[in-house]
C-alpha cells in the first residue's frame, strides 16, 4: 500500500513538472547613434548644371568667314565655352582636394 501511495506522490510530481512556464518575449527597437562618413557639400555655384550663355554654331570649312569651321563670333564662343569648362574642372578638383575656395 505504502508503495502505490509514493507511486501516486511520484506521478504526481512528475505531471506538475510536465507544463512549462509560458515564456513572454519582448522585442523592444532602441536607436544607436553611430557616426556615419558624409561628403561635405561643393559650393552651390559649382554643383549646379553648366548652361552656357550660347552654343558655337558650326559652318562649312568653305565658308569665307570659317575659322576652325566657325566664324570669329561662334570662335569666340566655343573659347568661352572651353575656358568655362576648363575653369570649373579647376574648381571641382579644388573642392575635391579640400581647400574651401567659396
């Protein structure tokens, strides 16, 4: 009799043990602030589009007036073009060396 009472005791214990806790997990989102390299800004002036005041016109090599296929007028703006274009190369790679010329 003694024996079927610790059975009883033992079964007993083990079906108490045999249920597991309910496990609440919380998932929490937290913000860490790490620096983060950026490129500094170029100057406004030199990062907006080139649009210049007129583009050469081209004519034909046998025109009286051509010089270089283009009259003095449409020379004089492929010059300013290209000294524009030569300047801002200038400029950019300025900036991207890191001397502030704004």
């Amino acid at each position: 009799m003694a024996y079927r009472t610790v059975l009883i005791l033992a079964l007993a214990v083990v079906a108490g043990c045999a249920t597991q806790p309910e496990v609440v997990r919380v998932v929490e989102t937290v913000d860490v602030p790490i620096e983060v390299y950026r490129h500094r800004a170029p100057p406004p002036w030199l990062a907006q589009p080139l649009q210049p005041e007129r583009l050469p016109i081209f004519i034909a090599p046998t025109d009286t007036a051509a010089e270089l296929a283009l009259d003095a007028e449409q020379a004089a703006a492929l010059r300013t073009l290209l000294r524009t274009l030569t300047e801002r190369d200038r400029a950019w790679r300025e900036w991207a060396g890191g001397t502030d010329s704004e």
